[in-house]
C-alpha cells in the first residue's frame, strides 16, 4: 500500500473537487491519499510518502504562483518520488496545445519535469460568480463560439473518467509484483 500526497491550489473550487475524487480513486486503489490546500497549508513538504499529485488551475494564462513556489521549494523531493501534475484549465476542453504550454510554461518557471501529467477542463461556474466576472466570464463563451451561456447554471467539463484513467495510471508504479510459484 502506497501513500499518496496531494497538494493543490484552487480558485474557483472545481481543481478541489478533481484533487477529492483523486483521493477517491487511490483509497478505492487500496492505498492512502491526503490532500492538501496549499493556499491554507503551504508548510514545508511532508516526510513519510510514497508518491505525489501537485494539482494547480490556470486563471489568466498562469497557474496559481502558491503552487509553483510549493514546487520551486520542493522540487528535489518532488524529484525523488513518483510525482505527476495535475493542470486544469478551460483550455483542456478543446485547445489542449494551449493547456499544453501552460504546462511548459509552469516547469519553465518551476524547473520541475514531472513524467506524468494529466490535463483537465475545469468549470464555468456561473451561479457563483458576482455580477461582473458572470457578465465577463459569459462574453469570453459567447465569443469563442460556446452554447454555453446561460448564467443561470453551472457547466462542468471535467472528464471523471479521463480522472480516474490518470490517477489508476500513476499508481500501477506502486502494484504489488505478483507472488512467485
């Protein structure tokens, strides 16, 4: 049984949601997962894993400079352990050469190669904005072309099952080798 250490950044909230169903998905595994907000908890890297899951959002081009200072501080650890990295942008629901030099953009910054990366849509969560960003966030739709508009609901574009396929992925490094005869 690995255990699996999941720290992330979040603004709006859907990268939190992805990181618990993570965790989800490695207890269902048979190994341990805790998880970590790093905007609340962004103390020194804890001892004592077997594997790491960063997670971060992209607002504005960028993903959240708390996640990538976690990494810069921690990179040799991150180095050391099986490491991945979680992207979640609106990019990835379409445009994934975008989302893909966001990622090239956050090792640039960081100097951080993870092997594994998992790129994901996040959400337009429209019933939880404030009356401008709601107004904003529904001119960017409308103007690349998205049905997607009606501010009276939330649209989700998190592929759960792309989720689970990265996460099962990363911990078949941790398989028990089969007994031998």
């Amino acid at each position: 049984m690995a255990k699996i250490y999941i720290p992330y950044g979040t603004v709006e909230g859907q990268t939190a949601h992805i990181v618990e169903y993570i965790a989800d998905v490695v207890r269902a595994n048979g190994h341990q997962a805790e998880t970590a907000d790093l905007k609340h908890s962004p103390g020194p890297f804890p001892g004592g894993y077997d594997g790491v899951i960063v997670a971060a959002s992209v607002h504005v081009g960028k993903h959240e400079g708390y996640v990538a200072d976690f990494v810069k501080k921690n990179r040799a650890e991150l180095e050391r352990l099986p490491s991945a990295l979680v992207s979640v942008s609106m990019a990835a629901h379409g445009d994934e050469q975008t989302a893909e030099g966001y990622v090239e953009k956050f090792e640039q910054d960081t100097g951080w190669r993870p092997a594994h990366i998992g790129l994901f849509a996040g959400a337009v969560l429209y019933t939880h904005y404030g009356f401008i960003k709601k107004h904003v966030m529904k001119k960017i739709a409308s103007d690349k072309g998205s049905p997607d508009t009606d501010t009276s609901r939330d649209y989700v574009y998190t592929e759960w099952d792309g989720v689970r396929r990265f996460t099962e992925d990363f911990l078949a490094r941790f398989a028990e080798p089969p007994a031998q005869s």
